[in-house]
C-alpha cells in the first residue's frame, strides 16, 4: 500500500509547492559544516556523490565525516549508474544561452565485488591536452540521494545568503543520462548551469529537439517519489499535471509574451493552479513570494529554479527531460524555509492521448 505523502498539507500551506512546472532544473555541492563552506569550482566534474568526492570538493580532513557505510539500498541505486558515460559539459548563461561545450568521458567502475567505486573523469577541451581525474570511494555523502531508478542529486545541505550555494540533479534512462549543475555565487540569482548530457560507451543516443511549451502542453499523469535525507522510508503518491495556453497573447517587444497555465494535483488534494509569462525561451511564474524561472533547453531539458531566492521561504531546484513527446521525467531538490536542505522526488509522468 503506497503511504500518503506530506505534500498535499505543504501545498495548502506553501503556494510555492504550485510551482512543480511541466517545464523544468545540475549541481555539484558540499556538504555545509561548521565554519567550511562548499567549492563549487568543480561543479558538474563527477557523475556520481561520494565521500571521497565531498572531501575532494571541500578540501577538508576526514573527521568531517562519521565514516559510517550507507544504506545497501543506496548504494545498491548508485551502482546502477556504473559504466563508460560519454558525452559532453556544456556551459550555459543564467537565460539558457550554451557558452561553450566540452566532450568528456566518465567511467564508474565498481571494485572489491561492488563495495567499493573508481571514478574516472576525461575532459576533452577544445585545442587543449585531455584533463583526467580518478576518485575512489566506498560511501556517500550526506549531501546525496539515490532514487530507485538511479537518478540522484547532490549538492550543498544547507543554504546561506553569504556562501556559494548549488545542487546537481540527474536522471537515467536506459543507456542514457542527463544531468544538470545549478550554482548561486554568493547571491540570490543564478550564477550558472552546467548540462550534461551522456550515453553509454557503444550505445546511439537518441536525437532530441530542444524543449518547447508545445511539447509540453496537455495532461500528464504519473507518480512522485520522494525519498528524504534521514532515509525514511520512500512515500509515493499520484500525480497529474495539465499544462495549457492561455488567450491574449500579446507582443511584447522583440518576442511575445505568451500566458501559459498548469494546473497540478498530488494525489487526493485539490488542485492548484498558476500562470506563467513566456518569454523566448523561458518561463517567469510570478505569482506567490518566491517567483520562478524555467529555461527551456536542448535536447528536451528544462531547468526549474527561483527568479531569486528569498530567506525565509521555502525553494526548489528541478530538472527536466523530455524523453519521448509521451514521456517526462522531472527531479526536485527541495528547501524548505530555513534553508535547509528537506527532500529528493522524481515524478515520472505520460501525456494522455
């Protein structure tokens, strides 16, 4: 028997919980302790979350850690993203634009009968010699989660005003993955975002366009996942999200500023409803006290993050992937109004004919 998710409660009281989009937010965060804050240079270097990863990124000793293994099952989701993944980094600007594009190559490779991982990271620079970084570990973070699937997300467990903030979120399909890095520099807004779209080494990925609003405009239902830091047990619940325009466009400038509308409902809760400006590109929903934005992206993408983070309010970072015109994934990295870091969820969802 699936068990009642907190969310219903979280949206009558939270109207940010409304903005779940259709369209959607890559990550690589350390862990906050103390007086250490996260490095968040190397954001979107790794594939997968680990200690040795964290102690790497944070460039702090060992007692930062308790040393105590994971949950099998957690590690058990980590090996299902082992495997050569190549495909490449590519830079975008806080409106979506690509900056620059990187080939690389990742490899996990599990060891000691899969207790332990070696992770090798190939960058390919353009007109420069080949960078290449090998980790090992054998236990995660407190800053990671692993769902069923394999998709996870890592990334900074509390957020500050006055430190570097950021998350990575990535899905898995088959033999593919796609996987994004959100960082805030030290203020409200999004500093950057990295992309990272990979195949397994000897598969064809699957050519997809970039993301559009006409991709996603219908009804889609589907199932919310949600696993929680402390490892409490997974809760699931039903989904259903019904994403259409509105009439009235009007030109606005050098683009249209188009209304679009989502409607979306958690299980047995009554639905919530929020609109939302289009704008080239991407998606201002300005409604409630913390707004957000939505970059439309290649290859069926979209990133979900707020316009600005406001303290005191709880917030969100997504990711989306277009996977067929029939079928959605989205992960969401929730904060809630302390800034701290709350849960994980991955919605899987189809557009009904």
């Amino acid at each position: 028997m699936i068990k009642p998710s907190p969310w219903p409660k979280r949206l009558r009281q939270n109207p940010l919980y409304a903005y779940q989009t259709p369209i959607v937010g890559k990550v690589t965060g350390g862990t906050f302790h103390k007086m250490f804050r996260p490095d968040l240079s190397r954001l979107g270097q790794w594939a997968a979350p680990a200690l040795d990863v964290e102690l790497r990124f944070n460039g702090i000793g060992e007692e930062f850690f308790s040393g105590a293994l994971p949950l099998v099952s957690q590690w058990d989701r980590l090996l299902k993203n082992q495997g050569t993944w190549v495909g490449s980094f590519t830079q975008l600007s806080p409106q979506g634009q690509v900056l620059q594009d990187t080939p690389t190559e990742v490899a996990l490779i599990p060891t000691d009968q899969g207790r332990g991982m070696r992770q090798e990271i190939r960058k390919y620079p353009p007109g420069q010699p080949m960078e290449e970084t090998v980790l090992n570990y054998r236990s995660l973070g407190r800053g990671v989660l692993f769902c069923d699937t394999g998709a996870f997300s890592q990334g900074a467990i509390q957020w500050s005003p006055v430190s570097e903030f950021g998350a990575e979120l990535g899905l898995i399909h088959g033999q593919e993955r796609l996987r994004l890095a959100q960082v805030f520099q030290r203020q409200p807004q999004i500093s950057s975002l990295t992309l990272i779209r990979e195949h397994l080494q000897g598969s064809t990925p699957i050519q997809r366009p970039p993301l559009s609003v006409d991709q996603l405009v219908g009804t889609w239902s589907g199932q919310a996942t949600t696993v929680f830091p402390d490892l409490q047990p997974d809760q699931a619940m039903a989904t259903q999200l019904v994403v259409q325009r509105l009439g009235g466009d009007r030109p606005q400038g050098p683009v249209f500023d188009h209304r679009i509308q989502q409607t979306l409902s958690f299980g047995q809760s009554p639905p919530i409803q929020t609109e939302a400006r289009q704008l080239d590109t991407s998606l201002q929903f300005d409604q409630g006290t913390q707004p957000i934005t939505v970059l439309l992206l290649p290859d069926g993408a979209s990133a979900t993050f707020p316009t600005a983070i406001q303290p005191g309010k709880p917030f969100f970072l997504e990711v989306g992937w277009l996977i067929a015109p029939d079928q959605r994934q989205r992960l969401i990295r929730t904060y809630n109004a302390q800034g701290t870091w709350a849960s994980l969820t991955l919605v899987i969802e189809h557009k009904q004919a």
